[in-house]
C-alpha cells in the first residue's frame, strides 16, 4: 500500500516555497520567506466517529513587512469522500480555536478518479438565513494537464505531472518528462532522490512501457540522457537492495543463522544484524 499523506507531506514541507509559487502565486508573493515554521502535527478526534485524524501540513507564515502572521494548512486526500468539505471546515474551526489566527486551508485531490470537479466549499443555509460560507483553495491533479507543467522549472511540477491527467499511452513520455525536468533542476542528491522516487511510485511501467520510457530518453541529448540514466539505475539498485532485504528476513524467520544469510544475500553482517533485530521485535509484538 502507497502511503499517500507521508510522500505528499514530505514533498510539501521539503518544497513549500516552489509548491505555493506554482499553484498559489499571489499567496506567495505576500510572506516573508524567511518566516515558514512548520507547526506541530495536529491530532483531532472526530467525535461522531471516534476516528483520530491528523492534519497533513501546517505552517505560520508572515506578511511581507509586517508583524502579522497567518496559518497555511494543506491537507492530501488520496480518495473521493462526500463528507470531505465537513471535516475541513472542523479542521479550520479547530485550528483558529487554537491559535486565533487567519488560516487560509488548501487541498490537494490527488486521486486517479472520478475526473469531476470535487466540492471545495461547506454551506450551513436556511431559508432565511445563510449561516455558514466556508471555502478551501483546491488543486485538483486529474484535471490539470501535464503539458502545462513541462518547462516550469520547479521541482513540484517535476513530481506532481506524474498525478496529473495523463492518457494510458502517454505515461511513458510523461516518467521520461518529469525526469528530464528534475535533471534541469541542478538539485542536491537527497532532494532529488525525494522526487525522482516520488515519480517512481507514482509512474510504475509495465514492460512494455519501460520500453516506450527507454525509447524517449534515447532521443534526448547526451549530457540529459546520462543524467536520466543515473536516476534510473538508482532505482534498480534500490529495487535490489529492498530484494535482498525481503529474502534475509523471510530466511531470518527460519532461523538461518545470520553469517549464512549475510552469505546468500550479498548483505554486510550489520545490515544482517539490523533486520535480525526487527524480526526479534516483531516476535516480540505477537
């Protein structure tokens, strides 16, 4: 299972600036850069329910020039719910109870489907009387075009044109894309990993697409197609890595001692010791 709220809110935090200069450009243009501070995680329990819901992102930023701060709250939702509007607006009441600041919320619908238009506000209304108008700034990614995304120079495009709108035969040139994008971007190793392995999970191949991807990247110009080449083999080694590990702790649950697991898996008697430990505490757990 992806864990979609833990790759987006580390995009988001990692990026916060380029992600409001691509879809929030007037808010943006108001902060004062320098002040970001992400606030604690917020856990709320849904009375009703009894669910415990956390909030994916929170930050307090502050006018350009000024004293006076506001909150910007970012929630992912990975999934269609008609009771969605609802629970942002308790977010929002709940968070200005708290910290008695102006809160401008934002969603990201990151679902493949349905393709309409989700609801971004919450009404309360009588016949007589409109009691309630709360309204939240929505991204909706499978209606927005990758192709109007491909020359920003923005690492959060570089990631997010993998969720967007891409017909099935298009989704090799769209992975070859986003990386040719990033390999502009001139990011440090452990960034560019976050978004390269964003794409990655998100733009899975089938053999016959990675044949389609390899094709695309064999058209590009040298120096792009090296660079695309060296993400790409990061990949596998990773694949092979996550491999090895998979195989010493099924070995490790037969009670292999860990000399021979280290000898038939390639990996080093520590990284052995490490998983001997997890096995360890999970029989620990049952």
């Amino acid at each position: 299972m992806i864990d979609h709220d833990r790759l987006f809110k580390e995009l988001l935090s990692t990026f916060f600036v380029e992600f409001l200069d691509l879809f929030l450009p007037q808010v943006a243009s108001q902060i004062d850069r320098d002040s970001i501070q992400f606030l604690p995680q917020e856990v709320f329990t849904d009375v009703t329910s009894g669910e415990r819901k956390e909030i994916d992102l929170l930050a307090q930023v502050r006018y350009q020039q000024q004293e006076t701060y506001f909150l910007i709250h970012v929630e992912n939702q990975s999934s269609t719910q008609s009771e969605f509007p609802k629970r942002m607006f308790k977010y929002f009441a709940r968070l200005l109870e708290k910290y008695d600041l102006p809160i401008y919320p934002v969603v990201i619908f990151s679902f493949d489907e349905p393709l309409r238009a989700e609801p971004q506000n919450y009404r309360i209304t009588f016949a007589d009387l409109n009691v309630l108008e709360f309204q939240f700034a929505a991204i909706q990614l499978n209606r927005l075009s990758w192709r109007d995304y491909l020359t920003q120079p923005n690492p959060v495009a570089a990631a997010l044109m993998a969720k967007m709108n891409i017909p099935a035969s298009e989704r090799p040139f769209v992975k070859a894309e986003c990386l040719r994008l990033l390999a502009t971007l001139k990011l440090d190793p452990a960034r560019m990993q976050l978004i390269s392995g964003f794409v990655d999970t998100y733009l899975r191949l089938d053999p016959m697409e990675e044949q389609a991807f390899q094709t695309v990247i064999d058209t590009m110009g040298l120096a792009q197609r090296e660079e695309i080449m060296e993400i790409v083999t990061s990949w596998e080694q990773k694949a092979a890595q996550k491999t090895r590990e998979e195989i010493a702790l099924n070995l490790l649950q037969r009670e292999m001692v860990i000399e021979e697991v280290a000898q038939v898996t390639g990996l080093n008697i520590e990284q052995v010791q490490e998983l001997q430990a997890q096995v360890s505490q999970e029989n620990q757990s049952q």
